[in-house]
C-alpha cells in the first residue's frame, strides 16, 4: 500500500527559496540603507549571495537575514546594546543553534 503524503511533507517538498533585494530589507526590517550597510561593515549580517537585477549586481539576503535585521533592531533600539554588544549576542545565538 502507499504511504500518503501528509500536508507537512508537500509543503516541505514545494518550498520555495525567497530572495530579498537590499531595498526590501531595509523596507521589511524597519531600517534605512545606511543603518544596513553599517551593520554589514561590523559584520553582524552579510548578503546571503549576488544576483542579477536588470543588468546589474544587487546583494541578495534570505528570510534569516530578515530575522537577523529585526532582531539587531529591536536589539538596538529597545535595549539599547552598543554594535559590539550586538555582535557578542549575535555570536553565541549562532553557537547555540549550531
């Protein structure tokens, strides 16, 4: 007899990889370009890959690099930590999933 596919297992099957351009970052993540490109130049995010935008290069970043944009927001923001502070915390929660 053959094993049904449960709703969880297509899903995990037809899951599509999204892409977010620097703009829509900034824009989903609550941040301007220059608050993206300073954390980028500390190192505490970096584009996930390069692609090809109407004939020219445009970074590109995956969903966890949204989730790391609005973590180091709110990390900043609400609880005033300091960049290295951030780094410090970004560093053991990427030891801790690890």
């Amino acid at each position: 007899m053959a094993r049904r596919r449960t709703a969880a297992g297509r899903r995990r099957q037809t899951r599509v990889q999204t892409w977010l351009t620097r703009t829509a970052l900034c824009e989903l993540g609550g941040v301007s370009p220059q608050q993206l490109a300073v954390w980028e130049y500390e190192e505490l995010l970096a584009p996930e890959r390069v692609g090809e935008i109407e004939g020219r290069s445009e970074p590109l970043y995956d969903r966890q690099a949204l989730r790391r944009v609005r973590l180091i927001r709110s990390l900043a923001e609400d609880l005033e930590v300091n960049l290295p502070g951030i780094g410090i915390i970004l560093e053991l929660l990427d030891r801790g999933s690890r």
